[in-house]
C-alpha cells in the first residue's frame, strides 16, 4: 500500500530505468479522480491493446471511447519500447477484479485464480497497455518486452515492491486474456532479476531543438504585419518572438497571435531598450528586430537566429 507517485516522480523513476518516455498531450492532469479514489496503490498490472498502430493506440488510451472514456491507462508500451505517457491518476483499465488475488499483491505472495469481480482494481493499480493486437500471432519484440520489464520494475523500485506486485490483467479479472503472447511468470523472473541488480544509466536524450527565427522573414513581418491588421500570420517565428517578449514580460500575452503588429512592435522596442537586449537609444529602438538585439532576445529565451 502506498500514496501514488506524482507526475515527475512516474516519469523520473521510468527514465531513471532507462526507458524512452514521451509525455503525451496533457497526461499530467488527465484522470478518472472525478469519478473514484485513485490509491492507495498497490501493483502494477500489464495489458494488451487490441490494436496496432503506435500513434493510434495512444490516442486511443488517451481518449478511450464512448463506452469507457480516457486515460484507458498510465502508460502505452509502444513496439519499439518506447513508453507514451497517457494519464497521471485513476484511469479506466483494471475494471473489478478478485479481491483474493489483490490480498495476495499487498502481501506479495502467488496470486490465487482469479474467479470474483467485486473489487475496484482501478484504485490499486498503475497500467501499461502494451500494444499487440492479442491473437497470439503478433509478436512482442525484444525491445519491448525489455520495456515492459523496465516499466513494472521502475514502479516497484519508487514503492519498494517486489516483482510480486506486478500482475497481468489475465490475473485478476475472470475473462481476460491479457497479456497475451508472454507469461506472467517469466515476466516476473525478470522484474526480480532487474531488481536486484543496479539500476540501469538513464537514458541520454537529446536536448530538445531550438526553433529557429529567420531575421529577414520577421523584419518583414514586422514591417508589414502592422499596415495589415487582421490579416493572416505572414511567418510563423514571430510567435516564437513573441512568445519571448512575453515571457520578458514586455508583451501581454493576448497579443502573441502570430501577428507582428503596433503592440509587438512597441514591445520589441522596449526589448532593444533595455540593458539585456543591448541599451539602444532613439532610431536603434524602433521595434524592428536586428540581429544582436535578436540574438540576445534567442539567447535568454531559448530560439536560434538565422539570417
Ligand atoms: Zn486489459
């Protein structure tokens, strides 16, 4: 029994595994809370998708259906190993299952068959859906099947739990299969042998690219855009300035639409002025980017200048 993890400790204790891990869209803050306790929590359970498809499936676990809305689980275990972060919270996977079997996760001992549906697994435990269509064709590649060892086992290694805290939804609801294709068993014998040796290095992810200005397209942006108020962005880096003007607190944020107009020109004005944009005086600082002041304006908020 444990208080779940927040959203960076998840993420933290998955790279910190080694894992891959993307968050998806607004997973942070996507949950079932609404609807029902999420934790104390107590294992970690293992499905297949049912589908193929890597982009799909987690749009899929992100929004569910009709029938059984989103997150459809915490995190989507893609071919490759890759893990999608889908949802920080309850989240519709485990359904009710035998509360003899969760007696046996707290305890950590061999779970019994699973022959009741009379207890909310929704509250107890993380998901990983991995994707396989569940035919007992489709394959589980080695990488992610490597994935979903690493992921069940950064999970018992934030509460402290054993490999005997991961169960697949075949063990704990009476009619599911999944996972289909792999053992439980064997899986487990691999948690426990990752468990007891060292933690694996974490991953080195490339930092994210900057985007890049073209000066000569936001000069004229910023030369034009105002004489033609109301008319569509004429290039797409001026909300990157603009972004940084406001994150300066130089523009105010209803005027970062793209559009290089009288208020970001005044504001890229006071840019020019001030000390970190170079201290310009009189027609320096017309509000017209160049490039020094540009390149300060990059520096500090993180975009590229290209002529
Ligand atoms: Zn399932």
């Amino acid at each position: 029994m444990a208080t779940p993890l927040s959203a960076d400790r998840l993420l933290q204790a998955l790279r910190n595994e080694g894992l891959r891990v993307v968050e998806h869209r607004s997973w942070r803050t996507h949950s079932r809370n609404h609807k029902g306790p999420w934790g104390p929590v107590n294992g970690v359970m293992i499905h297949h998708t049912v589908t193929e498809g890597t982009q799909s499936s987690v749009e899929l676990c992100y929004n569910g259906h009709s029938t059984l809305p989103g997150p459809l689980c915490h995190g989507v275990i893609a071919k490759d190993g890759t893990v999608y972060l889908v949802g920080n919270g309850r989240a519709n996977h485990a359904g009710l299952g035998d509360d003899d079997v969760l007696r046996a996760i707290i305890d950590e001992r061999t779970l019994p068959a699973d022959n009741e549906a009379n207890t909310d697994g929704n509250r107890a435990f993380y998901g990983f859906e991995c994707i396989n269509l569940g035919d007992g064709k489709d394959p589980w590649p080695a990488a992610q099947l490597e994935a979903i060892e690493r992921a069940a086992a950064a999970i018992c290694r934030a509460h402290g739990w054993t490999q005997r805290s991961v169960l697949g939804h075949a063990e704990w609801q009476p009619g599911k299969v999944d996972p289909r294709g792999f053992g439980m068993d064997s899986m487990r014998t691999r948690i426990a042998g990752r468990l007891g040796a060292p933690q694996a290095p974490a991953v080195q992810l490339p930092a994210p690219r900057k985007p890049v200005v073209d000066l000569s397209r936001l000069i004229t942006a910023a030369r034009t855009d105002p004489a033609r108020r109301g008319t569509p962005v004429t290039y797409s880096g001026v909300r990157t300035v603009e972004a940084a003007l406001i994150d300066a607190g130089l523009l105010a944020k209803r005027y970062g639409d793209g559009h290089f107009g009288s208020s970001t020109v005044e504001a890229y004005a006071k840019w020019q002025r001030s000390k970190a944009g170079g201290g310009y005086r009189g027609a320096a600082a017309d509000g017209i980017p160049g490039r020094a002041s540009l390149e300060r304006l990059g520096k500090r908020y993180g975009f590229t200048v290209t002529a």
